[in-house]
C-alpha cells in the first residue's frame, strides 16, 4: 500500500476495469450466481425492474463508499452489523425517495425495496471489496456491480413483458387484433409471468454468455 | 432393399471425412443406422454388442403407440360427430380425426427434429433418436385443437430445455414430452383445460346439439356430477372426450402387452403405478367425505391419462428409476401422487402429468438410497461372517 506514491488517475485503467468487469466476465447475477431472488420477482414488467435496478445501483455504489471510508475504524467483529446498518439506512432512504416520487412503482415493488438490505451482492461487495479498498476505487465497484446486476434484471423483464403481457413500457407491441379473442392467433403467454421462466431466462442468458466467453465454463 | 443399401454405400464416401458434405455427416449417420442395423464391431476388449439398438428399441415404443394413436384418430371424429350429431360412417369417422391428428404429429416432428439435428450437427454427435418417440407422444397427450403455433413453441421448449441443456438424449432429467405439455399448461391454461379443448371443432361451437357438453369425465367427477360419468364399458374402450391418445385403456393395454413382451418397457413400473393408484383409491374410499372420493378405487384408473402415462411416460428408461427395487418405489408413488393431485387439488383435474415430472426429480435420489440400502447390507453380512 504505501509503495503507491504517485497519484493515480481518477479513471485509470484499473479504476475502469473495476466498472466494466462486473457487466459481463464477472457479472453478479449470471456469474456470481448473487441477488437471484430480486430477478426473479421484480422482472414481469420493465418499469419496476429499471426502478428497482436503480434503486439497487445507488445502495450498492453508497454503502460501498461509506464503508471504505470508515473501514479502519470499524472493530472486525462486529463489522457484518455495522455494515447492516449502514446499508438499511440508505434502503430506508432509497424507500422514501421511490414512495414520494413514484409511488405506483414503489406500490408494485412492495417488500422487494425492502428487501434489498438482504440483497446478497451488496453485502458481498462491502465484505469482498470495499474493507480492503479505498472510497473511490470502492464507488466505482458498486456502481459497476449494480449496473451489471441491473442489466440482468432489464434483460429478463424485456422477454418477460414482451412475451408474457406484449407490451414493452406498457406499451402495446403486439396489436391487439392479434389476440384470439378479438379473432387473431395469439396469445400472451402465461408461463413467462411465472417465476419460474425467469429462472429459466436467466439460464438462457448464463447459457449465452458462458458459450461466448469460454473461460467462465467450470469444469 | 438391396438396392437401398448400395446406394447408401454409394453416397457415403460424401459425408466422411473429406468429402463434399463433411458438415452433414451427422444427418447422414442418423439415417443410415436407422434404415440398417449399423454392423460396427468393437475392435478391442471382448464385448458383446447387442443388435437391439436404441434405434430399434424406440420403433418397438412407436409399434406400442400405434393401437392408441390409431384409435386416438378415430375417437376424435368419433367425438367430433357426437357433437354436431352426425351419423358418419366408420371410414368418414377415422378420415376426420386423421386429418385433424395429422397436422399435430407432423409439427411435432417436424421442430423437434429441426432442434436435434440443429443441436448434433455443430457439436459432431451422431443425431439421437430419443426424439423418434417424444415426437409421436407430443401429439397424444394434447387436447385435439390445440393451436400449432404452441405446440411448435412447446415442442422448442422440452427439446432444447428439456434436453439439449443436459446433453441430449439419455442425460435428461425429465421427460420432454410431458416437459411440453407441462409447458403449454401452464403458458396456455385457457387451451389445454376446460370443457371445451377436447373435442375438435367444440371452440368454434359451429352445428353443435344443444345441451352438448365436451366435458371429460374427470371434470364431471370433480364438479361431483358422477351420475353423468360414462359407463365403466365407455371409459375402457376410450368413447370419451380426453387428449389424443390417452382415451382408450384397451388399446394402451394392448401397448404395455407389446413393451413388455418385448422387454422394453418396464412391467415393474407399470405394475407399481397402477397399484399405487388402487391404493390411493382406496385410501380415499375409506374417508368418503366428497362424491369423488366414493367412486370406485379401479374407476380412476381408466380414466384421463392414468393408464397412459402409467404405460408409455412413467416407463421412461431415462428420467425413470435406475434400480429394481426404486422402480417399484418410483412407480407406486407416480400413481399415488396423481391420485393426490386429481382428487385433493381443485385446480387440476388431472395429476398424472404432474406426478410423473415430480417423480422424475426425485428418481435419482431413490436410486441413491436403494444403492445406499444395499451396500449397507452387504456390509453387514461380511461383517457377520467376518466376525464368526
């Protein structure tokens, strides 16, 4: 630690990699296998999912930032409670800001806000990451890290709203015509709705992502 | 045949290694081995090959199914024609059916050999047959009208999720015919249950007699309306509305005779699946608190898909149990639990599916414990005689 004299750059190449290596090689949802409970129950539409990713980002980058800052004062037994209570004041925070703001969606994503506390990529960033580090290089892992786990999230309530309600943004995409009981074809399909098919979704991406990046294939 | 024969000699030299079509190797292997009997012989080691193949082992399941299938057509105009009261001759009656069944069976087939040739031919595995079989029981276990657009989609669904994730035919953990319809029930409710699905040409209602009503009899027994179920003499002979295939218990019996015969389907499991059902039957006959639990315990084996399943899906070789003694374990708990679902759960009237896609997760760990069971038995004898 101390060798390091001269100042690094705000945005070097180490601080950079910090940001992007969550999105895709070290990806809390797809390769961490973190934060599965939250994908699966907030994903059926899009709007609460970019809400809930948001909400994510903020807790992640600010509880890893307030707990580098006083990483050196904590006392390391008792460290897992003051990590608690930093990150339940900034979802308490988190809640009443989506409550005054958008509270349709905050009515919609009900416990889950709550629930975020438990998230375990949050914790496990603050024990992985931001004990051992300084603020910044902290804040950029926690925003890189929520990023990747919103991106999931965005990218499973995508084919699940488009599939199962054919609407994006509650936006109609398929017509309404179409539906066999105005005499079309289709039909919504319902399983998507379903937690379940967001598990299977999110294999589909893990399967995706791992047969393009070969290296993150455990034997 | 002779002359078949030469000309697939004749054209292989294209698809080895080197020729025109390398990339094709795979489709061409698949339907040379299932044209001919392959006459590869083991250079090493002194094994035996049995000439009973897989290829061959799933035409005798396709032989099975024929009965069921070709009375399935039939049960469809036959069904169709009750509802509009139409007096149709034998001839007329089969036609209809056929060609409402047909377009079913060919979807089928068509995506799910799309999907494994697709999947065999990148990763140079010679194409498995597995499908040969899940192919043709897609189309029996769907209700008549199912639109084809979903039984496209469901049959996508059970090979690539059901199958291909795992490795392909043998390594997978449930059984992709029941995984499609599983699918579609619960993606598309409205059209795979209800009163309305099972009889072609019902949805529409066009010339339908009044007071026509395309319930099965499990829906009957579940409204507890059982003075209006069919005669036992109907449900045996499959006179009934229900999915393609599973009407008739006469001609899936006469199935299970040529599978077991034949050594193919295992007499263990079909065995236990029935009694597991005139256990649960009994069971319920002994509480009586509803109408439904009082019909007769044997009743509920002739009707839905009981037998069906019990016959052609619970005796699975891949998702079922491995070990003797877990096939009787597997199979009586297979038809206790579609009792337990069909009786006690008012959301659905038929548990064989379900029972069966349950069991299937839990066949390697009966497995487990039955090989765990022996060996510790084993161990104690030795130990006994070790220590006299």
């Amino acid at each position: 630690m101390s060798e390091v004299k001269e100042k690094e750059p705000l945005f070097s190449a180490k601080n950079l990699k910090l940001l992007t290596e969550p999105i895709d090689s070290r990806n809390p949802v797809t390769v961490l296998v973190l934060g599965i409970c939250s994908a699966l129950a907030v994903t059926v539409k899009l709007k609460p999912a970019i809400v809930m990713a948001l909400s994510v980002i903020v807790v992640t980058a600010f509880s890893n930032l307030i707990i580098s800052l006083i990483r050196n004062s904590i006392p390391n037994r008792i460290r897992i409670i003051v990590q608690l209570v930093v990150i339940s004041s900034l979802v308490i925070l988190v809640d009443q800001i989506l409550k005054a703001y958008v509270y349709d969606v905050s009515k919609q994503l009900s416990v889950f806000v709550g629930l975020i506390i438990t998230n375990c990529i949050i914790m496990g960033r603050l024990e992985a990451f931001a004990l051992g580090n300084k603020p910044w290089p902290s804040f950029l892992d926690g925003i890189g890290n929520g990023v990747g786990y919103g991106l999931i999230l965005v990218i499973v309530a995508f084919f699940r709203e488009f599939l199962g309600s054919g609407t994006i943004f509650n936006y109609r995409v398929i017509p309404i015509d179409w539906y066999i009981k105005n005499g079309g074809f289709y039909e919504n399909n319902g399983m998507m709705i379903l937690p379940p098919m967001a598990l299977i979704t999110v294999g589909i991406i893990i399967w995706i992502q791992r047969s393009r990046n070969r290296k993150l294939i455990e034997d | 045949m002779k002359a078949l024969r030469n000309y697939l000699d004749k054209i292989k030299p294209h698809f080895q290694k080197g020729g025109r079509f390398e990339m094709l190797h795979s489709t061409f292997d698949a339907f040379e081995t299932f044209l001919f009997v392959p006459n590869t012989v083991t250079t090493k080691g002194s094994h035996i090959r049995d000439s009973l193949d897989l290829k061959r082992t799933m035409s005798i399941v396709i032989i099975a199914l024929m009965p069921a299938m070709l009375f399935g057509m039939w049960n469809v105009g036959y069904q169709h024609a009750l509802s509009i009261d139409a007096g149709w001759s034998f001839f007329e009656t089969f036609w209809y059916g056929f060609l409402k069944v047909l377009p079913l069976i060919v979807v089928s087939y068509g995506v799910g050999l799309f999907i494994e040739f697709a999947f065999a031919q990148p990763r140079g595995h010679e194409v498995n047959e597995g499908f040969l079989v899940s192919g043709l029981l897609i189309p029996l276990i769907m209700p008549v009208g199912v639109p084809l657009w979903m039984l496209a989609i469901a049959v996508a669904f059970a090979v690539i999720i059901g199958k291909e994730v795992f490795g392909g035919t043998g390594y997978n953990v449930f059984n992709p015919a029941l995984l499609a319809r599983a699918f579609l029930f619960f993606a598309y409710p409205s059209h795979m249950s209800g009163d309305k699905v099972w009889i072609a040409g019902l949805t529409q209602g066009q010339g339908v007699v009044d007071g026509f009503s395309g319930a099965t009899p499990l829906a009957k027994a579940a409204a507890y309306q059982i003075e209006q179920m069919p005669s036992v003499y109907d449900m045996f002979m499959g006179f009934i509305p229900g999915s393609v295939g599973e009407t008739s218990t006469l001609a899936i019996l006469i199935g299970a005779a040529i599978l077991i015969v034949t050594g193919i389907g295992s007499w263990k499991i079909m065995v236990s699946v029935f009694g597991g059902g005139l256990a649960a039957g009994l069971l319920f006959n002994a509480f009586a608190v509803n109408p439904y639990m009082e019909i007769s315990a044997w009743q509920h084996l002739i009707m839905g898909g009981f037998a069906f399943g019990a016959v052609f899906m619970a005796t699975d070789p891949v998702s079922a149990s491995q070990t003797e003694k877990g096939k009787w374990i597997y199979g009586f708990l297979v038809g206790f639990l579609a009792l337990l679902v069909r009786v006690l759960n008012p959301a659905y009237p038929e548990g064989m599916m379900l029972a069966i896609l349950l069991m299937n997760a839990f066949a390697p760990l009966i497995d487990y414990y039955v090989v765990e069971a022996n060996i510790r038995r084993r161990m104690n004898r030795a130990k006994k005689v070790a220590n006299v």
